[in-house]
C-alpha cells in the first residue's frame, strides 16, 4: 500500500479553528506542489494516487480540493483526520483505501504519522503544504519506506 500524507496548505486566522481558510499564497503554493507532486510519482514509477481524503476542517477540504484538480481526483472527508485524532484511528481508516490514498490533516499528527510508521524523529516535522509519501506494508511501528519527501514546499 502507498500513504501520502500531506499536510494542509497556508492559512489564515480565525474564528472558529475548524473554519480558517487557506490564504491565497497557501492555494497558489498547494496548486504547484500537487504539479510537482504528480510529476515525481511519475518520474519514480509510483503507484497513481486512488483515493484523496480530508480532515472535514475547512483548510484540509480546501487543499483537498485543489490537490484533487491536478490529480482527477474527487477528494472525501473523514473525522479520523481531525485534529486530536491517534494513529491507530487512522489504521482503521487506510483498511478502507488500500491503493494509494493521499490524507490531508493536521499538525502534529501528519508527522506523527510518520515518525511512527518510520519508526524514526529523524523527518523535520512537515510545513504547511508538506508532504511524505511511504510504502506501506501493514500500519505498524516501522512498517513503511520513505518514498518521497517535501517538508516544505516555500
């Protein structure tokens, strides 16, 4: 299985948290990684993205949305990616897209994520638009390989 997680774009202040919208340097700045990011898949040989799924707060559908227009993909929404939510939450959630799905969440749990499927702290922790992509094999602790890797896109 494929796993890119991504952490949702720049954005803005505001009241409630789950309603902050990306700032429009965020949108531009998602929009060209997605370019970039399709590009790589398709320079490494990786597997197409399959399924694209979002925190429901409004910045993850947000970038969601346009990482889904590079790719063709009409992105879903799913709580487990809310913040405060736990890994093994989410290993619930990879049974149900077993291809390649990319998650768009939040900070601290997109690296996380991560460090707990690499079993390593080693990665920076992903930036606003950031994103890791691994190989897979089961959700555990140090199941995964490091594929691809954006801690930032600035």
């Amino acid at each position: 299985m494929w796993v890119t997680v991504w952490r949702h774009g720049e954005s803005g202040p505001g009241i409630p948290d789950r309603e902050r919208t990306l700032t429009p340097r965020g949108e531009a700045s998602v929009s060209s990684a997605a370019v970039v990011f399709a590009a790589s898949m398709a320079e490494r040989g990786m597997a197409p993205v399959t399924d694209i799924v979002a925190s429901p707060w409004r910045r993850t559908e947000q970038t969601a949305a346009l990482l889904g227009a590079v790719l063709g993909l009409e992105p879903g929404s799913d709580p487990r990616l809310a913040p405060g939510t736990s890994v093994s939450a989410i290993a619930g959630l990879l049974e149900q897209h077993p291809a390649h799905v990319l998650m768009v969440g939040h900070q601290p749990t997109v690296s996380e994520l991560l460090w707990y499927w690499l079993d390593s702290t080693q990665l920076p922790p992903l930036a606003p638009g950031g994103w890791a992509t691994v190989a897979l094999d089961f959700p555990g602790r140090g199941m995964a390989n490091l594929i691809d890797y954006r801690a930032s896109i600035f």
